[in-house]
C-alpha cells in the first residue's frame, strides 16, 4: 500500500475495510473506511486486495458490525 499523500489516513500493514462502488472502481478507485472511519475514495493500486479465509472474513464482519453498534 502506498500513504505517501495520506500517511495520517491511512496505515502500512493495515487490512482496511472496503465498500462496494462500482463507479469508482470504473476509475480505477477504491472506496476505503479509513482512519477517520469515514469512507473516502482511493486510487485502488495504493491496496492489495486480500482473499481471506470464509472464517476470517466472517470474524471481521462480526467485528465491524460490532464496532458500528458500540461506536
């Protein structure tokens, strides 16, 4: 990943949770909750798209929909 323009947005190592937006991806961007965990658009080769496990993936969805309700 690359945060050269976004160091305080965005983290190295980090996994970042992407929403579905088919008009950016059309551009060749990603839509990214951040830092702020606000959603923002990012060009989509700064990421590495990962493809995680089913049970990984469903203790990160259990985790963010957690962290919605509580935050």
């Amino acid at each position: 990943m690359d945060n050269s323009e976004y160091p305080a947005s965005l983290e190295l190592h980090k996994i970042y949770r992407v929403l579905p937006d088919p008009d950016a991806e059309r551009d060749g961007d990603i839509r990214v909750i951040d830092e702020s965990e606000e959603d923002y658009l990012y060009p989509a080769d700064w990421f590495v798209r990962l493809a995680l496990p089913a049970k990984v993936e469903r203790t990160l969805q259990s985790s963010f929909a957690s962290s919605i309700k509580h935050g």
